[in-house]
C-alpha cells in the first residue's frame, strides 16, 4: 500500500469523524446549560460528563480486545456511531435533565464501543506516514467538524433561542456521517493492508513496562481535564459570557485544537513524548484563565484549553501505536482509555463538587492532577531514548 493510499483512507476516516464531531460536540457545547434548564445543578452535571466519560472509556476496555480477537474492526466502527450519531438529535425530545444525561450517556457509550476499532485502522495507516501526522490529520478534520457544530448551535439559538431546534438540526451532519462511514468501507475494507505484522508470533506477548507507566501518566492528565459543560455552566452562573455565545467559545477552542493537532502531529514525529509535556503544560495554564478571567482572558484560557487538548489528543494516541505492535494495539487502546475514563470521571466528579464549594479548590485540584503527569512522561521518554 502506498503513502498516498494511506493518506486518503486517513481522509476517508477524517471525513467521517468530521461530521460526526459536528454533531455530537456542537451538542457538547450545550449540554452543561441545557441540563441546567431542566433542573441540573453544577454537581449534577459534573458527574453527569463525568459518568459519560466514564462509561464512554470503561467500554473501550471490552469493545478493543473484542476487536483485536475478532479482527472485525469496521464491524465495531458500525455500531458505535451508529449509536453514538442518534442518541444526539433525540436529545430534542428530553424534557427532564435525567433523560437528556441518559441520552448524553449513551452517546459516550456509542464512541466507546467504535474508537478503539477506529483508532486500529488508523494506527495501521498512520505506519507509512509517520504515527504523529497520521493521527494528526485525522485530529485535525476531526476538530473542524467540532468548531462546525458548536457555531451552527449557535446560529440557530440565536435565531430561536430553543435548545431542542438545535438538537433536531444536528440530525442532518448525523446522516452525513454514516454515509462517508459506508462510502469508506467500500473502497477500504481491509485496513490491516497498511501495516505488516506477525499476529501469531505477539499474540501471546505481554504489554511492556513502559506502557503501564505511560498509562498512569494519561490517567492523571485525564483527572485535571476540565470538561466544557462544567465550563459552559460557570459561564451561564456568572454571565461572563451570552448563552448564544457559548457555544462559540467551544467553537474557538476546537478550532484551536484542530490547527494544534496538525502543529503538534509533526512536533511528535520529532521530539516524541515531549511534545505530549507542552500539552500537559497548556491545559494545565487554561484552567485558572478559565475561571478567574474577565472576558477576554477566559476567551485567551479557552484557547490554551483547545491548544492542550488538541496535542494531548494526537500524541496519547500516537504514542501507544508506537509502543504496543499491531496484535495487541486494540487490547492496549482499550486499557489506556479505560484508565483514562475511571480518572476522568473521578476527577471530572471532584471538580464539579469543589466548584460548589470552593472554586479556588478545583481550578488548584484540576491544575496539580496534570502537571503530576510530567515525571511520569520523563520516565516513559528515558525508556524510549
């Protein structure tokens, strides 16, 4: 298979991704204000996107090595958008905050079951063209559709001020999405093409050291994340920002994580984990201009968020694809993001609770958990050298 083959089935999955990011993060960026219409209270949706991450990740433990033992990737693929792509524009019809979180819930639960499955495919591709621009680019379509979809929620809050027309809307990128998934598979059904490896021969082999260090480290960077309803909630308690703004302020910082993602891609091919520290060190600074900042400086904080997330989201993929071979990478996928979603949801509940008693205690809480990240990181940067 040639580079250029394997940058377009990159594109191929970039596409998909890119409407599907339209959908569901355009209603990301809503749904911390939404379930405050119905009656959420900050703890309520704290643990809510805590809990969404949490089932969103535990998942992934099952679905990839249900992926690795079966080989079945795009089968997995199938079914986690196609559950994670409905459940958002039937947010339209919730009339009680507990059945839009179980709606936001089930959405997370669909990208559970299809990313480690997705990410495979990608890792193999990404073989030709060097790990960090593979997964960067796809990084990078990914977050144009999430800088799409928060900008046209906005749009159309501003013209009918009612969160449920916002959701319906998002049903249209839905559709598009699985098009371009089905229009994908057939002209790449067989993604393993890219990438030769002796399943027989690393089957049996165990995960190294490294990886379990590299694990911790990803699961610390997860406990300090930050998730934007809880964001967007203090925006809407404070009226930092309009309600029809919000929205584009989420807008902004996946833009910025889009353009990151290609910056730091190619930084990772470089300097390797390091490039992951610079991230860990935005996201980490984000936080305080978040919520201690005037307009402006929380506008400039959302950028550094998005400048975080969009390098911790290429290299923590990247990184794995390098350290663990083809035979067992849907296993490891799926073990990373498990860790990941338990620390998320521990650290996402945490934060939303001491955002009710004490907001100097969870903007210092959310900071220490990722930079504690950082010596981990330089232990799994000397094993590498």
């Amino acid at each position: 298979m040639s580079r250029q083959s394997a940058i377009r089935f990159i594109v191929a999955i970039g596409t998909i991704s890119l409407f599907a990011d339209v959908t569901y993060e355009g209603a990301r960026s809503i749904n911390g204000p939404f379930l405050g219409t119905l009656g959420a209270s900050a703890a309520a949706i704290g643990i809510t996107a805590g809990a969404g991450e949490l089932i969103g990740y535990v998942l992934r433990l099952f679905s990839g090595a249900a992926a690795d033992r079966t080989q079945r990737y795009w089968t997995f693929t199938i079914i986690g958008y196609c559950i994670n792509l409905l459940a958002v524009p039937l947010m339209a019809l919730a009339n009680h905050w507990g059945i839009a979180a179980a709606l936001i819930i089930a959405e997370r639960a669909g990208k559970a079951i299809r990313t480690p499955a997705r990410d495979v495919m990608l890792s193999q591709a990404s073989k030709i063209v060097g790990r960090g621009w593979g997964f960067g680019l796809h990084e990078f379509m990914d977050q144009f559709g999430a800088f799409l979809g928060p900008l046209m929620v906005a749009l159309v809050l501003k013209q009918t001020g009612h969160y449920s027309s916002a959701y319906a809307l998002l049903a249209i990128p839905a559709g598009l999405a699985l098009a371009s998934m089905f229009t994908a598979i057939k002209f790449y059904p067989d993604s393993s093409r890219f990438e030769e490896s002796k399943t027989n021969d690393l089957a049996g082999k165990k995960l190294p050291r490294a990886f379990w260090i590299y694990v911790a480290a990803a699961g610390l960077v997860a406990a300090g994340v930050v998730d934007y309803p809880l964001i967007a909630f203090h925006f809407h308690q404070t009226s930092l920002v309009s309600p029809a703004t919000i929205p584009v302020f989420y807008a902004i910082a996946m833009g910025v994580e889009g353009l990151m993602a290609l910056l730091f891609g190619k930084l990772f091919d470089r300097i390797g984990t390091s490039a992951l520290i610079v991230g860990v060190l935005l996201s980490a600074a984000s936080t305080p201009l978040v919520f201690f900042g005037s307009l402006y400086v929380a506008l400039v904080g959302m950028a550094l968020w998005g400048a975080g997330m969009g390098a911790q989201q290429t290299t923590l993929r990247a990184r794995i694809a390098d350290m663990v071979p083809a035979a067992k990478r849907g296993s490891a996928y799926g073990i990373f993001n498990t860790v990941f979603g338990i620390l998320w949801f521990a650290g996402s509940s945490a934060i939303g609770i001491l955002y009710g008693r004490s907001l100097i205690a969870a903007v210092v809480f959310a900071a220490a958990a990722q930079l504690a990240a950082i010596p981990l990181l330089l232990m799994v940067r000397r094993k590498s050298a």
